[in-house]
C-alpha cells in the first residue's frame, strides 16, 4: 500500500532488476555517497530485499523512514543515513 505522502529524498536508486547481495551493495555504495543525515530513497523487486536491505542499512545505524509496497509488487524505501 502507497502512502499519499511520502518522505523528501536527496537520491535515488532503483534496484529492482538486481538480486541479493547486490541489492545491499548497491544500497550502501549510495549511502556512502550521501552526507551525514541525508535520504536515500529505494526501488526494489521481491520479498527478498524488502526484509533485507531495511535490516541491514538498521545494523548500520541507518533508519528507516518509510516503506511502501505498490500494487505490482515494486516496494519503495526511504532510509536518513546515520
């Protein structure tokens, strides 16, 4: 379910054609580049990394603002990086 507001971003990154561990490298390669309190916001495709890319950018300290999924099964995340 989309919600109707969603959190401002400073980039974006869509990983739906990639598959677990790239999802995740992808991921941090993107909070790596991004400033201290910034916002990353994520495509992804599967149930696989809509668990495991908010659980491994918390292990990081990173948080999870929001995640959505779509009616095609597409699940968008916001992460603020620590």
């Amino acid at each position: 379910m989309t919600t109707s507001t969603e959190p401002a971003f400073d980039q974006f990154l869509d990983i739906t054609a990639d598959i677990c561990p790239m999802t995740f490298v992808r991921t941090r390669l993107a909070l790596d580049r991004l400033a201290s309190g910034g916002v990353l916001k994520l495509r992804m495709n599967g149930e696989e990394p809509r668990q495991n890319v908010p659980r491994q950018a918390e292990t990081l300290g990173h948080t999870v603002l929001q995640l959505d999924t779509e009616a095609d099964g597409i699940s968008v995340l916001w992460l603020r990086k620590k």
